[in-house]
C-alpha cells in the first residue's frame, strides 16, 4: 500500500480532500455571517497550554544578539484568543495548526486543525444552539458511513453528565465527591492499584457512556464534576459541577466548550494545581517546563461574560466525508 504521502494516496483522496475544503469555506462563511473577527495567533509561544496530559513539541528561537528564546508549538490558541476577546470583547473564530507530543489513531494527528471561537456573553446553552446551528451548515442531514444513521436535522441531545452516569452506569455519580472507592463501589468495578477518583470517572465515561452517546443523533454531554472544570466557570446553581460541555456524533468527540472562567485568581490557582498534578504524575521534565502565561493571566480579569468552544475540524471534515480516519482528510499527514 502506498505511503500516506505518496502521491498516488493523495489521488485516492482527492474526494475527501476536496470535500475538505468545502466544509473550510462553509466555516468561515458561517461565522463571517454572524459577525465574527477572524483572527490569527502565534504558533510558537512561550507557554503551549496548562492541561495535565497533553505532551507539547518544543523549539527555541535565536535572536539576533545571540540569546536564545525557549518556545513550544501551541496545543491550542485559548490563551491568545482570550486575550483579544479581553482587549476587543469582540466575537472571534480562529481555524488554527495545533500540536500535540506523542499522540496516534485514527482520531489523533500530532498536528492538526482546531477550529475555536468565543462569543462574549453567550451562555453555554446559546453555545450549544451556535455549534448545532454550525454542523447543520456544513454536514449532511444525515451523516454518510455511519454504522447506524446518524440524523444532524433534529434538536441534538442535551444530557447532563450527572444524568449520563445515571442512565448508562447506574449511579449516582456526583454523590461519590472525589471518592474513587465510593466511585467504584457504585458501579460495581474494582478499584485498579493506583486508580484515582478521575482515573475511574475517565474509564466509566469512555467505556460505558461514550459508547452510548451520540449514536442516533449528536450528544452534548454538558454540566462536568467540577473537579474537571479546566478553563470552566463553576454552576452558580450547583457548585459540584461546571459549565462544560463535549460533543459528540458517530462515536466521535468532536468539541470541549465552556462558560469561560474569568476570575484570574482562580484561575491561577487551577494552573498551579494543574502543574502539580503533572509534576506527580510525570516528574519535572527541564524539557517541558514554561513560564506561567502572565499576559493570559492579566486578560482573563478583563474578558466580558464568555462561552467558547474548541471543535477538531478534522474530525468535522471526517464527519461530512463519511470516513473513519483522521489521515484520509489530511493533505500529508505526519
């Protein structure tokens, strides 16, 4: 079989490549026809991102007096974008390169396309009516190479996780707190050596929930333990739980969204809870190590009320082609 960059692939492709571009071009008119700033951001940056698990693509740059500048390629353009919604409080979009270290399926791509964009005072329900209102202008009405049809015409389902764990786990799973033996004891698992509360809320989610969403039509799999709010404000209403959301079609995640965190003090400390956590579980790696983002820091106090959202555009581009490989609708994959 051909190489994944050899020409004769990229012939077999073409379909797919050029449907590729449609749903590109069908993007930028959608948010151009809402009003939205396209912006562009830096690729290399001082601070890739703060998320414990993402591994990061390292480089330097040489200044002209010699010194030299350590940079990383971005795992995702949030911190930058946030900071102009902070200087604009303007509606922006961004189809920006990511990087991601030691990443590899059929869904993963070391470098890849994310599509996100940050809408000031939008909720995360007026989010979830944006992306649904997106797939309906770029994909089909009803997904090609599905296994079951997948239908993108009907009101997609709105399942908070608290009700995903109780339908497809059997449990009630904010009642666990951070308890990951309260966790396993309710749904009736062994507790693995070493296996935390997240680790078994992750194994749960991806082998008994995930399995189950998104299969008829999309899933928004909204209202995340708090404990995995990331860059989420927590729910006034229930402060278990944060203003997060992922979607999910066809047996794909193809979206993380939040109601924006805009208290930088919190903010703060959730980075550097977040570097602990690393540092347990990695050790302190001198080649992944980066200064706090203090431009990121000083806009988030000035952003406006805000929802955003980072979306695969691979995976979308996937969606609309009907195939099951992130590589078929990359030009030259890695």
């Amino acid at each position: 079989m051909p190489e994944s960059g050899d020409p004769d692939r990229i012939a077999e492709r073409l379909a797919l490549l050029r449907r590729r571009g449609l749903v590109v071009r069908g993007v930028r008119a959608f948010f151009e026809g809402r009003g939205y700033l396209e912006v562009e951001t830096p690729y290399a940056v001082p601070t890739p991102g703060e998320e414990v698990h993402l591994k990061v693509f390292r480089t330097e740059r040489h200044r002209p007096d010699g010194s030299v500048l350590p940079l990383f390629l971005h795992t995702s353009p949030e911190f930058a974008m946030k900071r102009i919604v902070a200087a604009t409080h303007l509606p922006v979009f961004q189809m920006a390169r990511v990087w991601r270290n030691a990443e590899g399926s059929r869904l993963h791509a070391h470098e890849f396309t994310m599509l996100e964009w940050y809408r000031p005072h939008a909720s995360l329900s007026d989010l979830m009516d944006e992306t649904e209102a997106l797939l309906r202008a770029t994909l089909p009405p009803v997904l090609p190479g599905a296994a079951t049809p997948v239908a993108i015409t009907p009101a997609f389902e709105r399942l908070t996780m608290a009700e995903a764990f109780a339908r497809y786990a059997g449990l009630d799973l904010l009642a666990t707190g951070d308890d990951a033996a309260a966790l396993a004891h309710a749904a009736g698992c062994t507790l693995r050596a070493g296996e935390s509360w997240e680790d078994l809320f992750f194994r749960l989610l991806m082998e008994r929930v995930e399995p189950q969403i998104g299969r008829a039509r999309p899933t928004f799999l909204t209202h995340w333990p708090a404990s995995q709010a990331a860059l989420a404000r927590r729910d006034p209403a229930d402060p278990r739980v944060a203003l997060r959301f992922e979607l999910y079609a066809d047996g794909i995640e193809l979206a993380n969204a939040f109601e924006e965190l805009t208290d930088p003090v919190e903010q703060e400390a959730r980075f550097r809870a977040d570097r602990a956590r690393r540092a347990e579980l990695y050790g302190d790696d001198p080649q992944a190590t980066w200064p706090m983002d203090r431009a990121f820091l000083d806009a988030v106090g000035n952003m406006p009320p805000c929802a955003g959202i980072a979306l695969g555009l691979d995976r979308l581009v996937m969606l609309a082609a009907g195939t099951r490989r992130i590589e078929d609708v990359l030009w030259l994959p890695g």
